[in-house]
C-alpha cells in the first residue's frame, strides 16, 4: 500500500508498511499510482496517454520512470506488504500485567471554570477531593511492584488543577525519591497546570523535579478569556502569562510545553500559535476540543477545511522559521522517519488500561485520565488491583488490527489505531474511531513528513 501527496511544492509517495518516503517528479508520481495495480507495459501506455503533447517528458522519460518504480517495488520500498498483523497479539501480550506509568489525579477540583473542560471542570462527573499522600505514596508502590523489570517509570500529576495541592505533590516527589535508593527504578514526573498558583518556589521545585511540565494557554488574549475563567467569570491570561514566562525562563533546557485547545471559535489556531511565539514560547502544542456533539465549543464539518489549511500554514511557517534560525516545535509534528517509535508501538497502541493508568483521588484505577467517572472502565484499586478483567480485556486486545477500519488507512502505522477514549466517546467503543480525528491526525502526518522532506533536501544542499 502506497499514499501519494502533493504538499509544499513537492509530490511525495509513502511506501506505508516499509516507511520509505519518496520524493518524485510529475511522471514518476503518476508511474506510482497506476503501478500498484497495472504491469509495466500497461503503465507506460497509460502514462504516454497522460503526457501526450508534453514535450518535456519523451517516451524514453516515462519508461525510466517506469522501470525505476519496479526496481524500488522489487527492493522492497514499494508496495510492500503488510507482515506485522500476524504479531500484533504476541507483542501487545508481552506487556500483560506491567505498568510503567501513572496519571495521578491529585486534585480532583480546579480555580478555573472552563466550560470545555472534558473532565466536569475537574471533578470528573463526581466529587470535588484532593488526593491524601497515604493514597499517593500507595500509587508509587502499586508502580513499583507492578512495573516488572522496567527501570524508568513515568508519573504524572493531573487534575482538575495539580496545584492545589502542592504540598503532597511535593511529598510525593521526595518519597519516590527515596524509593528509588532501594528498588532500582527511577521516575520521571510531569505536571500539568493553568498557571494561577504558580510562584518562586513552584518554579524552583518544577525546574529541579519535573522532568516536563505542560503550561495550559489557549493562545491570543481573547480566545484564551473566553474559555479559560476563574468563577467569576474573569479570564486568567494576563495573571498566567508573566508566570509561564518566568517558569519556562528558570528551566533553560528543560522540557516544557505550551498545551492549547482549538475549538468551533477559533478554528484559525495559526494565529494562536503566533501569539504564543510572539511571547517567547517555542515548545508548542494545540489540540482539537474534546466536546460533545452539539456543544458550542465542538468542531463541525464547517470547520474542518479552515483547520486542514491551518496546518499546512503552520508547516510552512514552521520551516520559514527553521530558515530564519528561529526554529520552534509542535508536538504533532514531531516525526522520525529514519527509526521512530518501535514496531510494538506502532502496533499496539498507547497502552492505556495495561501499561498506563490513571489513579482518583480516592486510589480507584481507570485505563486513563478521559475514562475516570466512567463506571464500567473502573479496573478497580490501588490495594486489591485490577479486579474489573473484563474491561481491561477491551484494552488488552485494543491493538491497531482491532480496529477494521483501519486497514485501509495509510496512517495506520503513525496512530496506531488512535485513541481508545475518543473511540469510546465518539462510538461507543473503544474499537472505534473518531472520523473526525482520523482526518486531522492523517493532515497532520502529510505535513510532518513534508516537512521532513525539506529537511533531508536541505542537508543535502549543504
């Protein structure tokens, strides 16, 4: 299976199962498409039909071309086969009862009110409650003990807002710490914040603990206040900015990102990643609203043409900067074409329900933080661990080849079946898919590997 794309000023062939990007001329494009399922002889009639009146392109140009298509095909970089779904089960398998990484809900209650908020503005459809360090410190050693013979675990804290209750995080970073002296492992821990609480010693435990932190700004002033408020109404951009500033400006080389949302009023995001570069940010990420069919904040099909142009002038923005020396990230234009993520990966998925947990307040186990509230995905606790086989079998079998629509996708490889918990709210299950997300995730890949193009032209001009 091959996807053909023009993007950039360049036409670009991928070779789906092999990963082979190629970057052709007009005939050799054209050659590609009809060579997946004619003969040679076929495909140079076909192609002297095509070009017939062109005097830039002779019949000696196409049988090249022709040829040069059959030789790629024979060595594998073409039309290659798909040989990975007969390991899918065996791979995901391997994985069965280790964990290696948490989402700690520890505040389940936020000083901000915003509507679009998937997670009932923090309380997840219950309780407002922030987590014990008792229920914490049991959430470190359930990791340890379920985590086998992995040695780098990942631990994030989540909320509502992780801050509010700052001191167990605090205690639960030194008491990890403290495990790791005697059991071999050693966390890595990200927070997630809106920023109000921020302050000296948040910065200063940030820059010397976390080894990410994710800053929520929704971009321009007046997009961020329309959403992003506290519960009297009043927006928090002009009290938060100054304090990323000062929060990214104290962890020099350390990882941070800028983590937007895009929703039905403002599906220009461009302009608020402009907005977020022109406040000195670079390390950049903006995600489609998580919403409910019919909220005023959800995506419609109107939208999806002005977000598909959105991000092929984010790409072009992206490498005018590069030129510039001026380069910045997004995080769904990060792509390695020449290794990437691992065959497992690739098809087995994000891991949720098996290797990656979300943990309430309370120390009740969910596959991840967008199914806390849902009943039926409560695997059980943190002191009895998984009782609920049943739904964690859904996850267990959830690889990339338990999703029927995607064999014929030629992202399949990148999304590896996508996201479990958009599925399920957008279908019903988590064999799903989410249509509308399969179509910005498959915009998204053409322009990442068009920007990698780019890159390796470049090197070569140098």
């Amino acid at each position: 299976m091959i996807h053909r794309f023009k993007l950039g000023g360049y036409n670009i062939v991928l070779d789906v199962c092999s990963g082979a990007v190629h970057v052709t001329d007009e005939v050799s494009y054209e050659a590609s498409g009809l060579l997946e399922t004619m003969t040679g002889p076929e495909a140079v009639d076909s192609l002297r039909e095509m070009f017939a009146g062109r005097e830039d392109v002779t019949d000696k140009d196409i049988e090249e071309c022709v040829s040069e298509v059959l030789s790629l095909k024979a060595s594998g970089q073409l039309y290659s086969p798909d040989g990975f779904e007969a390991m899918a089960g065996e791979l995901k398998g391997r994985s069965a009862g280790i964990v290696k990484a948490l989402c700690l809900h520890v505040a389940h209650t936020c000083n901000l009110n915003c509507s679009y908020c998937f997670a009932s503005q923090g309380k997840y459809k219950g309780e407002r409650a922030l987590m014990p360090f008792k229920v914490g410190a049991r959430a470190l050693n359930f990791l340890v003990e379920n985590s086998g013979s992995r040695k780098n675990l990942e631990v994030d804290f989540f909320g509502g807002e992780p801050l509010m209750n700052f001191d167990v995080v605090k205690r639960l970073t030194a008491y990890a710490r403290e495990l790791e002296k005697t059991c071999s492992k050693r966390f890595r821990f990200t927070l997630t914040t809106n920023g109000l609480l921020i302050d000296d010693e948040v910065i200063d435990f940030c820059s010397r603990e976390m080894g990410n932190v994710v800053l929520s700004l929704d971009g321009r002033k007046e997009v961020h206040d329309r959403f992003r408020v506290d519960y009297n109404g009043a927006g928090s951009y002009d009290r938060i900015v100054p304090k990323f500033k000062k929060l990214v400006d104290a962890r020099g080389n350390k990882g941070y990102y800028m983590r937007g949302t895009f929703t039905h009023h403002n599906p220009d995001f461009l302009e608020d990643i402009k907005a977020m570069l022109s406040l000195g940010f670079t390390e950049l990420s903006m995600e489609p609203v998580v919403a409910a069919p019919g909220d005023p904040a959800a995506l419609t099909e109107e939208d999806l043409p002005v977000v598909m142009a959105q991000y092929e002038a984010l790409a072009s923005l992206m490498l005018e900067r590069r030129r510039e020396g001026r380069p910045f990230t997004f995080y769904h234009y990060m792509l390695d074409l020449k290794g990437g993520p691992c065959i497992y990966k690739r098809i087995s998925g994000c891991g949720s329900g098996t290797e990656y947990m979300a943990v309430t307040p309370w120390g009740d186990l969910y596959p991840c933080h967008q199914f806390v509230g849902e009943d039926s995905f409560r695997l059980g606790d943190l002191w009895h661990g998984v009782t609920n086989t049943e739904a964690q079998a859904q996850f267990a079998a959830n690889s990339l080849y338990a999703h029927p629509e995607c064999r014929d996708c030629w992202a399949r490889l990148y999304c590896s079946g996508g996201c479990a918990a958009n599925a399920y709210h957008a279908t019903g299950s988590v064999r799903g898919v989410y249509k509308y997300g399969c179509d910005l995730f498959r915009k998204r890949m053409e322009c990442a590997i068009m920007m990698k193009v780019r890159e390796a032209l470049d090197e070569d001009e140098k």
